[in-house]
C-alpha cells in the first residue's frame, strides 16, 4: 500500500515484479526507472496466450495485493485479477474465437497491435533469460533509453493501458499464436459487475420487468389493420419483430440501487453484444496512458500506432451449413440478399446488430424507397401521356411538315451551312415526352411529395424513437479526437520550450486554425473554379466537335451533330465527374483534418459540409449549364457572342434546350448509380479484401508450418475492411435526392430510376455491413443530424429550380402567351413560325458566311433563328420585339407565383401533418406517468414496512418494560425486509396498465 492509501495489482506469469504508483496519477500503474529499462528488452506482454483472469486471493503460489480504497469511484472489484497462462489446447470452444480459453466468457472487444519477430540477438529481440542476464545487456549498453526504440516504447505503452484497463475491471486475454503474421490479439471481456456499473454511468435504458398493455386499434380500423397485416405478411422477413405487440415494457435507465426492477435471471443475455461493446468503447476512451504524456483513450493509441486496430467481434460466420445460428447469419439470410429485396428491412435486428445510428440509416433509406413508388408511378403516368399525345402536338407536327420548307440559318460560322427545320423532326417529337402540359402538374406534385417524404419521416422517426426506448436520450459530448489532443501536447511542449507559465487547461483557439481556414477557403474556391473550367473545356468541347462535324462527308454524321456532340459531351462529363468525386471525397477530408475539430461529431458535420459543397457543385454544374446558360447569350445572326476567334456560344435546338437537359440528367444520373453507386461499393472492398488476404498470405509462408491453423473470429474479422462512417452512404442518396427533386420537370422518369437503384443498394449496404466490413461500434442516435437539415435546404431549392425550369427552358410558357395573346383562333397553330425570325443573308459580317451557300441547291436570301426579334424590313432592324417582353413577363409572373403557391402548400402540409404521432404521443406520456406510479407505490411500500417495523419496536419496548421477553431484532429486521422486497417483486410483476 502506498502513501496514498492505494493497494496495487500484481502482474504475474512471466515475472512478478511490484508496480508503484505515481504520484501524478493515483489510479495508474508505472513501472520505477530501474524496471522501465529492464522492461524495455523483456515483455512479459508478448508472450503468446497470456490471459488475464480472475483468481481467488488465496492461492498459496501466487503473490497478491489485493486493491483497497476505490470503492468510491466504483472500481472495487469482488475478487483480484492476476496474468495466467493457459494451454492453447485447455477448451476446444474458445478455437472459435469468441471466447476465451476457459470457453465461457465471450470476447467483446479485440485489440490488434503489430511487433516483429525477429531471431536476432540485440535489443530488439525477445530474452527469457533471468534478470541478471538482462541486466548485464543494460550495463553494456547504459546510454540506451527505451525511448530510443519505437517499437519498445510502444510495447511499454500497452503495458501501461492493458494494466489500466485491468484497474477498471476489464478481463483481458493476450493472443500471439495466431495464424497473422506479426499481429497480437488482445481480447477483452466485461465481467457483470463492470458493466453494471458503467450501464449506470452511461444512464443505459434497460427493459424492467414492470410491463403494461398496448392500447390496440378499434372497430374497423382494427379490421382494416388486420386485413392490411395478412396481405403483407409475405413481405416480412422471418426473423422475430417487434411490431403490434400487445404488451410492452416499460423500460428505465440500469441502477443498482434499483436492481429489483429488472428481470436478472439471465446475466449472459440481459445486456446485449452491442450495449456490452459500447461499455468497453466507452471505458477504452476515457483510459489514459501517461506515457503517451497527455494522451488519453484508445483513439490516441490508434492514431500513434499503439495499436492497429480495435472492433467489436461479429457473432460469427455467415455462411455455411454447419455454422451455428447467429444474428449475423440472419441479417445475412433475411436482409443481405438480392432474392428478397421485395421484403421489408428487419430494422429491430439491425438495430440490435450495429446499433441505433446505423438502423435509423436504413430505415430512412426504406422510408424513401417507398416513398419513392407513388412518385414514380405518378412520373411513368407523365411520360406515357407524352407518348400518347405525341402525334397530337402542334409545334412538334409544324417542325416535321416538309411542305413548310423553313430554312434556318447555320449552327456556325464558315464551315456550317443553311439546313431545314424538318431535320429536327426527332428531336421535337422526343421533346414533347417531357415538355407538355402535365410535366407542369407533375413539378408541383413532387414539391409536395418533397414535403410530405419529411414529415413522414419525422413521424416514423417518432415512432422508432419510442419503440427503441430513445424519447429523451441526449447525446453527451465526445471525447476529444487524437488530432486534436496531439495538436494540443505539441502547443504545451513549445509553452515549456519557452518556460511559459500555464495558467489554465491548453486548447486551440481560432488564432492556432487561421492557416487552416485560410487553406480551406483557397482550396474549396480553387476546386469550384476547377469544376467550373472543366464544365467549359466540354463546352469548347461541343463547339468545336460540332464545327468539325459540319464539314464530315458521312451524310449521318451531318444530320445527327446535335445527338452525338450532346451524348459524348454528356459521357465526357459523366467520367469527370466520378473521378472528380473520388477527389473531391479525399480533399474534403483533408481540410476537415487539418482544422483539427475537437470531437468526432464536429468533425462530421465539418466534413458533410465540406463534401456536400463540392460534390454538389461537381455533379450539378453541367446540368445547371445547359438548363439556364446554353443558348441564353449567343446573340443573333450577324452579330453573335463569340468565346475564342471563330469560336461562337451554343445555340439551343429549335425546340428548346429540354430535351438535352434531359439526355444530360438521365445519363448523369444513371452513369453514377451504376457505376459509382454499385460497381464502386462492390469492386472496391473486394478488392481490398483480396490484397489483404494476398498479403496475409504471403507473410503466413514466413511462419513455420506449426503456426498454419483456422483463422479465428478476430482473425477473420481483422481482415475486413475497417467500418468509415456514414457520410458515404448518406452523400449519395442526398445526391440522388437532388436529381429526383431538383430537375425533375424535365425528366418525370427519375424518380423510377431511383427507386430501381435503391431497391438494389438496400440490399448492397446490407451485405456490405454483413459481410465486407469490421461491426462498427454501436452508436445511438435519435434521428439522422444534419442531412435531415439538407433535405428539407433540397426541397426548398427544388421548388425555385423548377419554377425555373418550367419558365425559361421548356416553351410551356411562350405556348400559353401565344395562345391568349398571338393566336387568331386560340390554338397552338402557327406557334413554331411565331417563334421564328428573320435574318437577311446579305448582313452576314465579313468572313462568317457559309462556304457552301448553295448546299440546299438553291440560293438563300432570309434564313430563320429561333428568337423574338423585329424583322429586318423593320424601322429597328433586329431590336428584341414586344413579343420577347411579353414572354419575359410572363415567364417573371409564372416564377413568382409558381414558387409562392408551392411553397404556401408545402408549408400547409408541414403544418396539417403533427410530427409526432398522436398514439405515439400518448403513449409516452403514459408512459411516464406509469413510471412515476412505479417509484411511488415502491415509496409507499418502503414507508408502510418502516411503519409496521417501528410498531413493533415500541410494543416490544413496553413489553420489556412490564419484564416480558423479547423476539431479536436482528431478525424481525431480516423478516421484514425480506417482506418489502416481496412485495415490491409482486407489484412490478402483476400489475398492468391499460394504454
């Protein structure tokens, strides 16, 4: 016992040597100065097989203080914990890996941490002489520190962890027989006592045994959901739910004192393998190592390259006939597989799997793939009304009738020639799929919808909140992320270079990341600007091809320039694109780095905003190019925009930019789900996977043959690929998102598209997680952060694109005012000469004519340009007519009132839908109010017992006073305890409540 009152643990097995306390840190272990540097050429922590166990305090042969004086903070531990030895071959259910050796206690948590092995004779080399031997090495060398050598500074860290970990009451077992090369296992366990002392410091929600009735539906909307619940029952996965259960309990955060409420007849199973992994992770990051000096939790060791890796174990294998029944194997079987993707998502064994965090993922994402179904069946309803109107629509029959013999002026200068409107008659019957009355009604139905998926969700998220036991969870602030602690022990460091006085406890301040944000605002400006050059080297692109393409012998070639140059433009943008993402993915993460954010969730949402920036940027800018830019600025014949020498600005096609906006969003759109989405996710971890097992296994061939075995569990599931968070996932839905809502006016197939591709990225994420990557560790959550916050900015946006869209790239409106205002008898007949105006050949300027002027056989003096001009008969020559400004008000007033009536019913449906269920609502209520009977009756209970036992003292004290004899009170006292803790069982266990 030291000074300080504090007993200290034994390390036993290789050498038992006393650990002194330091007086910096009453509850860490450190080894003197002397040992330190014996320390440094002998581990005892690189044995193989060396497990910390449980051993009772009386054992003859095994020296041990026992640890006194923590009862206070809650680590006094039943029995001592002392470093054994077992045989490799001691229990054949520990060969699994997912117990210990002694077969019964399940490993939570694997620390991996990498050494070398080496039969050199030197410093570096493992020695299992005696001290003497080991001390005369030092003498030979005096000057050597361990410091000098990483890889032993690194070992006495672990030392120093594992001890403290020990302290807390963590089990440990060490591992270094295994089939990876190089590679030590370090399992953790979590005895009961442990965690039911951190599930009380983590104010974890368990189920109590009190349980209350579940107010059911009534009268026909009982029948209704009976007969809804049979007709989709071959849509639910086989795997037990929770949904319209009758009873439900009620559910309390773990205390001890109050263990009687909860229902402890099952220790192994009443905490569960992701509550037990969250205990470890919590008490891995709150344990420090004061070798790494300011150093604290697991992350710091990750990041210094202490350890290499730390995971919870899957439950195991997922495949296989003779693999046992495990809950990965399930979500496997129920949730991973392609030939289910017609059923709906097990989210209460993903949830209980990988935690809330990752099921309210998948939920949100099953909530918008159904959501997705009206909306696309509404969007095939639109274009197949295209397709039947087709032949009906007057514009596009006016450019494909010959007989009209309108001559349009050339796409060029010099190379280009005069062409007929009727060589457009393709594109304009293909235009009217998409640009027609009902694309109109469709763009505000989806604004709708856009409202209506948020408020769904909001009141699903409601409901999965209350059924997983989160009203009134509050995230608690993170620890500080191993970046930032390191950044602020170099800030120390220099203060004591300096032999500064430190006044108060060192953070970084906005002065420390000035050149951060500095780097960050050039950088995201110059990765806009590139996005932005790029986008204009396609359109110099077009330009140029099509010129090109003007002067081809191949008489195809000449007729189809618009289709081609748009389609190769549009798969030159597609590539850009994906390789620009991936880049763009990298940089964002790399400002977000060097910000050095405090904790974990600051840096995410640092880096969703980042990421989001320029991925959005990225994606759209082409799409915004050609919707609201392309053909806007070309000027007219005669005097056109040029942007090099001879190089002019694209020009629409006659029948408006729409259905290259189009042909641009639909190939974008499904070029990234192909290949981004699905190639990408199921490539890449492959691959990964593979160069991994190819490199494990050709360091395997280094080990001897003795060493070649079945990889067990931490083996395998180290050679997953490590879980990145969510951002990913999350960043491409939200993308998709934006091509669904943001354009959706000129493509009503999108959102059938989307639904198609979500169907299979359901099932993908599902076997990604399953199969492809490290569990993560569970992390709860009570919605989705901050993207909720970046939809609801999508939908808004949406609406004012649209409005948009509809006014100034489709001819919707020029049709409406030539139809109230131009048309002799109300119809659209005459509309395409209406929008047509003239040009006279001869005004040409010097060196822009047509090479070939006769190559329609004939001479051309008037050609025709799609614009709202005077003729050139007229006092003002090419003037803009009062045409074009009737149409520009128009398309002005159409925008204005579009966005304020969508905007007025989108809020209107925010407001008539409440966010939290009513039955939900009530329930939670009852809830509380059930709970709070609850501790009442126990109080009343508690009194009526003091009551009765203080009755019968004073009788007995009357009777000793008239000389009768007395019962013990020691007893009585018993007896009557033992009577409160029966009743209290009896009323937590009978009574119910009616919801």
């Amino acid at each position: 016992m030291d000074r300080n009152g504090y007993d200290l643990r034994r390390v036993c097995g290789h050498r038992n040597r006393p650990l002194h306390t330091s007086k910096g840190n009453r509850n860490t272990a450190v080894l003197p100065e002397s040992e330190e540097k014996l320390q440094s050429f002998d581990n005892p922590m690189m044995f193989h097989n060396e497990m910390h166990c449980s051993k009772p305090t009386d054992k003859k042969d095994v020296d041990i203080i026992n640890i006194k004086g923590i009862e206070d903070i809650g680590y006094a531990q039943p029995e001592s914990v002392v470093l054994n030895t077992f045989s490799a071959d001691q229990d054949a259910r520990h060969t699994s890996g997912l117990y210990f050796q002694d077969g019964k206690r399940h490993v939570d948590y694997v620390l991996v941490y990498q050494y070398k092995k080496s039969n050199r004779k030197g410093l570096s080399s493992r020695h299992r002489g005696s001290v003497g031997s080991r001390q005369q090495e030092v003498d030979v060398q005096p000057n050597m520190q361990p410091s000098d050598f990483p890889e032993d500074d690194q070992r006495l860290r672990r030392e120093e962890f594992e001890l403290n970990l020990l302290e807390a009451g963590l089990e440990l077992e060490s591992d270094e027989e295994t089939k990876a090369y190089g590679l030590g296992f370090v399992k953790i366990h979590t005895p009961w006592h442990v965690l039911c002392r951190e599930a009380e410091f983590l104010k974890i929600k368990m189920p109590t045994k009190k349980v209350y009735e579940v107010k059911q539906k009534t009268g026909i909307l009982n029948k209704i959901s009976n007969i809804l619940h049979k007709i989709t029952s071959p849509l639910r996965p086989k795997v037990e739910e929770q949904n319209n259960v009758t009873f439900k309990h009620l559910s309390y955060p773990f205390s001890r004192e109050k263990k009687h409420l909860f229902d402890l007849s099952d220790k192994d199973n009443f905490f569960s393998s992701t509550t037990r992994s969250t205990i470890v992770y919590e008490i891995l990051k709150r344990t420090t190592c004061t070798k790494a000096k300011y150093s604290m939790g697991i992350t710091s060791l990750l990041a210094s390259g202490v350890y290499v890796a730390a995971y919870p174990l899957h439950d195991g294998h997922y495949r296989g006939e003779s693999v046992e029944e495990n809950d990965r194997k399930l979500l496997y079987e129920q949730w991973a597989s392609y030939g289910i993707f017609y059923k709906y998502q097990p989210l209460d064994l993903v949830r209980k799997y990988f935690g809330e965090k990752i099921a309210f993922y998948f939920a949100w994402l099953g909530v918008y793939t159904q959501m997705l179904i009206p909306a696309s069946t509404i969007g095939v309803i639109v274009f197949l009304y295209g397709c039947a109107t087709v032949n009906e629509n007057i514009p596009s029959m006016e450019m494909c009738d010959h007989r009209a013999n309108i001559t349009m002026c050339p796409l060029c200068d010099k190379t280009c020639s005069y062409w007929k409107l009727s060589s457009t008659c393709a594109t304009a019957r293909a235009s009217h799929l998409f640009d027609n009355p009902a694309t109109v009604f469709y763009s505000i139905f989806m604004a709708l919808w856009a409202a209506m998926f948020l408020e769904h969700w909001k009141r699903c998220q409601m409901r999965l909140n209350y059924k997983w036991d989160l009203t009134g969870f509050e995230e608690d602030e993170d620890h500080p992320r191993p970046e930032y602690e390191a950044r602020v022990l170099t800030k120390v460091l220099e203060k004591e270079l300096q032999k500064k006085e430190e006044t108060e406890k060192e953070k970084l301040t906005w002065k420390d990341r000035t050149p951060a944000y500095l780097t960050n605002i050039v950088s995201i400006l110059f990765m806009i600007g590139l996005t932005f050059a790029i986008v204009f080297g396609v359109i110099l692109y077009r330009i140029s091809t099509a010129a090109a393409m003007a002067v081809s012998p191949d008489p195809y070639a000449k007729a189809n320039v618009r289709v081609i140059v748009t389609a190769t433009a549009v798969i030159i943008n597609l590539v850009v694109i994906l390789i620009l993402d991936e880049v763009y993915g990298s940089v964002a993460r790399w400002l977000t780095k060097i910000e050095i954010p405090k904790t974990d969730k600051s840096f995410e949402e640092r880096l969703i905003f980042k990421a989001f920036l320029l991925k959005f940027v990225n994606a759209y800018t082409p799409i915004f190019y050609v919707a609201f830019f392309k053909g806007r600025f070309t000027g007219r014949p005669g005097k056109y925009t040029y942007i090099f020498r001879n190089m002019r600005m694209e020009e629409c096609a006659p029948g408006g930019c729409l259905m290259e906006l189009c042909i641009q969003l639909s190939i974008i759109m499904l070029g990234k789900q192909l290949i981004q989405n699905n190639l990408f996710e199921i490539g890449i971890p492959k691959l990964k996977k593979l160069i991994r097992y190819i490199k494990a296994k050709r360091e395997a061939k280094l080990e001897t043959e003795s060493n070649c075995k079945i990889p067990r569990q931490y083996e395998s599931d180290y050679n997953l690929e490590p879980f990145a968070g969510l951002t990913p996932e999350y960043m491409e839905m939200i993308i998709q998102f934006g091509f669904v809502t943001l354009f959706v006016a000129s493509f009503p197939l999108a959102p059938l598209f989307a639904l198609l591709n979500n169907v299979i990225e359901i099932r993908l994420d599902a076997k990604k997680f399953t199969s492809e990557l490290r569990r993560p560790n569970a992390a709860k959550s009570k919605d989705i952060g901050i993207w909720y916050n970046i939809l609801r900015g999508l939908g808004k946006l949406a609406v004012i694109i649209n409005a948009f869209v509809i006014s100034f790239t489709s001819d919707f409106i020029p049709r409406l005012v030539f139809m109230y205002l131009y048309s002799p008898d109300g119809t659209l007949n005459g509309f395409t000469n209406h929008t047509l105006s003239y040009f006279n050949v001869s005004h040409f300027e010097p060196g822009s004519e047509p090479l070939e002027p006769m190559a329609l056989g004939h001479k051309v003096d008037m050609c025709r340009y799609k614009d709202y001009r005077e003729p050139p008969w007229s006092s003002q020559p090419y003037d803009l007519s009062k045409e074009f400004w009737s149409v520009l008000a128009a398309r002005l007033a159409f925008v204005i009132i579009f966005q304020n009536l969508v905007m007025f019913m989108s809020d209107f449906v925010d407001w008539m839908i409440p966010d939290i269920p009513k039955e939900i609502s009530e329930r939670i209520s009852k809830e509380k109010l059930l709970m709070v009977d609850l501790f009442l009756k126990e109080e009343q209970t508690k009194l009526q017992i003091v009551e009765a036992l203080s009755s019968q003292e004073k009788e007995r004290t009357e009777e000793n006073i008239d000389g009768c004899p007395t019962e013990n009170p020691t007893e009585l006292s018993e007896n009557c305890t033992a009577s409160a803790d029966t009743s209290q069982s009896h009323f937590i266990n009978t009574e119910k409540e009616v919801i």
